[in-house]
C-alpha cells in the first residue's frame, strides 16, 4: 500500500457530546480567525463552521476495532467570485483549513488516516456567500487498521528532489517550492496562456514527501493519464492534460533533461515577485 498516513492517538474522550455539536465549537474558532481577515469578504464563519462540521461529523466511521476516525478529504465549494475573491487575499487558505481541521480532529479525540486535504472549488449555480462542503475518506476501515499495524512513512514538509514538468513538450518547469498555482491568471506560479483554461485551473502541493495535483474547480476541468480527477498523488510520468495543454511529471536528482530549456517569464516580474512562468500554447493561433 503506497498511501501514507498519519495516525494521532488523541486523549480519553470521557465526555462524549454530540459529535457534530462538538466539532462545530472547535471548527468555528479556526474559521472566525482565517475568514475574519479578509476584507470586503461577507461569508459567515458560522455558516462555513456549520457546514465543515456537519460534513466532519456525518462521515466519522470505526476501525474494525470500533475506534472512531473522521474524513480526511474536504471540498468546499463557493460561487466563482466568492472563491476569487477569498484566493486573492488567501492564496494559502486551503492549507490554514487543512491544520485547524486536523487539530479539531486531535482536540476531539478522533483518529485520522492522513493531514486533512481541503480544496475551495467552484460552482456558478451557486448563490454568492452560499457554502456546499462536501467530505470523504480516502480509505476504508480495512485499510485504516491496516495502516495502524504499520510504521510510518510520512515524511512531512520535504519535496521530492529533482521534481519538475515537461510542458507542452519542449520546455521545463522546476517544482522547487511546495504550492504550484496554474492557471491563465498572472499572479499564478505557472501561467498558461491559453483561453481554454481557467483563472485559477489547478493546484500542485507538496504533502507528506510527495507532491499531488488538484482540480480547482476548472471548466476544462484536469485530467491525468486520460482519466478526470479532482485529487491525484504524482508518480513520475504521469501526463497530465489542461484543455489540451500537456504537461509531463517527472522526478531525477540531477533534475529536468538538458534538452528541454527552462521557461523564463516574458513580462518583468511584479512586486511580489511570485509568478515564474507564462506559457503560451503553439497551437493557439491556429484554434483561434
């Protein structure tokens, strides 16, 4: 089993609430402290507190020994300008969510099978300031106990060596920092030029010694080796496709093939300094 894991053995819960009750006075304290900050941002941390905690407590299931874990996937879906605008203040929200749902989990006594993963997604038939949190495991109880009778692999915060992209076949991306952002806006790390894709299309973050990719909600939506995903943990050569946009996985300690020049963005760099690359499809003028 390739997953990894992180189990926490948390306290002796002897007084046992409502589980969704009690979650739901943990959660709202981390969400008033990330959504509080944010300006010209009207969500109500009580109705994003509700709903993670409701989505936390209807998924708690049992190990075959009868111990109590909650999901470790969440996506927490806003309307397209509502996700706009909380990425632009928040670009690293996502990962602030992930944390405080795993301390609410320790705070609980709750097991979890891995660090939470959150991903803000996107959908315009929903009304702006309404929240839809969905949540889910990555695992079933079999292979959660199974996890339990074996060591730990995790190896948190490092980033594969010599990880980097292929993309559109003739130029290299390095991936040497832990949060990628992709899409067609400027303040994304990789930028590709190309109407088909979305503003903010995907993510590639580093977790636990690997890195994943995720949809962000796009209207091309993200596809690996041919098959749709939201979620998906990179293996080298994995292909994956934006809008017909390729971009190849792969991972060498001597790092990207020499054949292959970097991508060097064709526009000064703005203050912040933060975006690397642009990319402009070849294909585009021909498709236009």
């Amino acid at each position: 089993m390739h997953a990894e894991w992180l189990i926490f053995r948390l306290r002796d819960s002897a007084n046992v609430a409502n589980p969704i009750d009690r979650i739901e006075s943990q959660i709202e304290r981390f969400v008033e402290g990330a959504l509080g900050k944010l300006l010209g941002v009207q969500f109500s941390p009580a109705l994003v507190a509700a709903q993670l905690s409701r989505a936390m407590g209807e998924g708690i299931r049992r190990t075959e020994d009868g111990k109590p874990f909650v999901p470790d996937q969440y996506a927490l879906t806003l309307n397209p300008d509502d996700a706009e605008a909380i990425l632009d203040q928040a670009p690293h929200l996502q990962d602030s969510f992930s944390q405080g749902l795993l301390q609410v989990a320790r705070d609980c006594d709750y097991l979890v099978f891995r660090e939470p993963i959150v991903t803000i997604a996107v959908d315009p038939t929903l009304r702006p300031k309404e929240v839809r949190v969905v949540a889910w495991h990555s695992t079933s109880p079999l292979e959660f106990t199974q996890a339990m009778q074996s060591e730990p692999k995790t190896n948190p915060g490092v980033l594969p060596k010599g990880a980097y992209l292929i993309v559109n076949g003739d130029r290299h991306f390095p991936l040497d920092r832990p949060v990628v952002n992709i899409g067609r806006r400027l303040d994304n790390q990789l930028i590709i030029d190309d109407p088909r894709i979305s503003r903010t299309h995907s993510q590639i973050r580093a977790r636990e010694g690997r890195f994943e990719v995720f949809d962000l909600g796009s209207s091309a939506g993200t596809v690996i080796n041919g098959r749709q995903i939201k979620h998906h943990v990179l293996q080298s050569g994995d292909v994956i496709n934006l809008a017909g946009n390729r971009l190849v996985y792969g991972e060498d300690p001597g790092g990207p093939p020499d054949e292959t020049p970097a991508y060097s963005p064709p526009f000064p760099p703005r203050p912040s300094g933060d975006q690397r690359t642009r990319v402009t499809p070849k294909k585009k003028k021909q498709q236009e």
